[in-house]
C-alpha cells in the first residue's frame, strides 16, 4: 500500500530530529542527562508557554495528559513530554495517539495496519532520544481495555518511556478506538458557530457509505477527558476535528482547562469561541513554526485555552 494523502499526510515530512551527541567525561554525563530532557526551539515555545501560564492552575504532582488525534507515527510531539520533565515537580507525561487503521478497503491509511504503525512508531521513539544512554521504551499490547472496540479490529498498545533521574513518558495509541460521529443534536446546532458546522461538513462529514461504516470521531469522549493538552495539526479535514474537541468539551461531565495547540491561532479559533458558552477562551500566538505552517507559511502556529466558567 503506498502512503495516500490523507489527513494525515502533511506530517509524512516532519522527522524527529537528531541531536548531537554529549560530549565525553564526568561533566559530560551530568549534561546528557540534562540534555536528555530538552525541547527542540519548535516545542520550546509550547513547554514554556504551559508551565508558565497554565501549571499554576492544575496539581503539579499529577501526570500531564497530551492527546494527539490522528497521530499516525509522528513521535516529534514527544518533545513536549521531554520539555515539560524539566519541571522539578514533573516526573511523568501522558499522550494519548489516537489513529485509524485498514478495516475499512477504500479507507485510505498512512501506514499499513497496526503491525506496521507500531514499528514505525517505536523507530521513531527512538530518534527523539538518540542522546540517552539510559532510556528504555516497553510497549505492551492491551488484552482488555474500556477504548477497544468489539464490532471493527481494534487495539491499544502502552508504551513505557524510562528516562534518567526517575522521569518517565507514558505513550498510549488508541488504534481503531473511536466512536462514530453522531449527527449534530439541536442543542449543538444551535450552540455551535454555523461557519464552523459548515466547514466541518466539507470533507468526512458522517454519512452512509455503500458498506454502512459512518466515518469516525477522531478520539472518543474518554480520552478527551484525560487530555490537559490538545495536539490540532492540519489535516485534511481540520474543521471537523475543531468540531470534535468543541463537541467534546460541550458534552464532558469533567469540565477542566485545556490547552489546544493549533496551527491556526488567528483564524479558527474565534469560531471556536463562539461555540462554547460555558468556556471563556485566551489564545496566544507563537513564533516558532512547525506542521503544517512551517511547510505552507500561511498560517500561524498557537496555543487556545479552553476555561470553564466558574
């Protein structure tokens, strides 16, 4: 299967980068381990933006939850958990990969089934931290797990990210774990900004195909909940996954601030707005570029805070 430009498509160019390597002696060793747990100037701007603004807010003991929606097997975000593990009062970082696999034959993929997205995902696991000696990454098969779905082949792997001085990253892929798309109740249509519904039902909008499938959510309502961050990357269909997290936030039952990183700070983010009435929202743009607008140059990358009312 040749790799289809999808939704998942524009990240096919964005690779891990390789660091330099330490060098060698005792004062070496203490900085690669330092090193180890250094953001990329492109992430940079996230980590310090989040524990700045936004840790205050939250129990620093906790873990962070990060949720990419349609992650494919692009590991660079994980230099965000590298970053955020400066923290003194942060030794662990969730992220939940949600990504869809093959069970449907005219779904186009970025990747050839879930054997393969492992693989690819490990491979690039390992080239975000090509500097530590000490790491070690585990990853699991989950037999039983409340994301699995029994009516499609679906399957959740763990994977376990050790990192020098008792830091761990936790990396969770939801494959083939959504829910179908239900259609838009009348509270949502009316709640929800019409330019925003209508955008989102220019590409995958849920409808019947010939075999019945409805086309899925990017994520399920549960790791919505888990998420403190949101990874929006272009995609082909990037008003509805604008749709999905607004949808998602409208209907939670655990209401909490949420940190989107988009890559359109300056324009979709107002609709955004406009559809959640119980949130107030802060946005704030970024000078640094990746995705989509580092390959583009129209667009600006930054981060939404979605903040309950009180």
């Amino acid at each position: 299967m040749g790799q289809t430009l999808n939704r998942r498509g524009f990240l096919s160019g964005l690779a891990a980068l390789v660091l330099a390597s330490s060098p060698l002696g005792r004062l070496a060793e203490a900085a690669e381990k330092s090193f180890c747990l250094d953001a990329p100037n492109y992430y940079q701007e996230v980590v310090d933006f989040y524990l700045q603004k936004r840790l205050p807010e939250r129990t620093v003991s906790k873990p962070i939850t990060v949720l990419y929606p349609g992650s494919g097997f692009d590991a660079t975000p994980l230099h965000i958990g590298r970053g955020l593990l400066q923290h003194p009062n942060i030794s662990e970082v969730n992220f939940i990969y949600t990504e869809i696999g093959d069970f449907q034959e005219n779904l186009p993929v970025f990747h050839e089934g879930l054997k393969d997205l492992d693989s690819r995902l490990q491979e690039g696991i390992r080239k975000v931290f090509p500097d530590c000696s000490e790491i070690r990454i585990e990853s699991e098969p989950v037999e039983n797990h409340p994301w699995k779905r029994a009516d499609i082949p679906s399957a959740v792997i763990k994977y376990e990210i050790l990192l020098p001085e008792n830091k761990k990253i936790n990396l969770t892929l939801g494959y083939n774990t959504f829910e179908n798309r239900q259609e838009l109740s009348a509270v949502e249509k009316q709640t929800i900004s019409p330019k925003l519904q209508k955008e989102a039902r220019e590409v995958y909008w849920p409808s019947k195909t010939e075999s019945g499938q409805i086309y899925p959510t990017y994520f399920s309502q549960d790791q919505f909940d888990e998420a403190d961050i949101i990874l929006s990357k272009q995609c082909g269909d990037f008003a509805l996954l604008q749709l999905d997290y607004v949808r998602a936030a409208l209907r939670t039952k655990t209401p909490k601030t949420k940190v989107v990183l988009t890559e359109h700070i300056n324009t979709w983010m107002e609709e955004v707005g406009k559809s959640l009435p119980n949130y107030h929202t802060e946005t704030q743009s970024f000078e640094g570029t990746w995705g989509y607008c580092d390959i583009s140059k129209r667009c600006q990358n930054g981060a939404l805070s979605i903040i309950p009312n009180k």
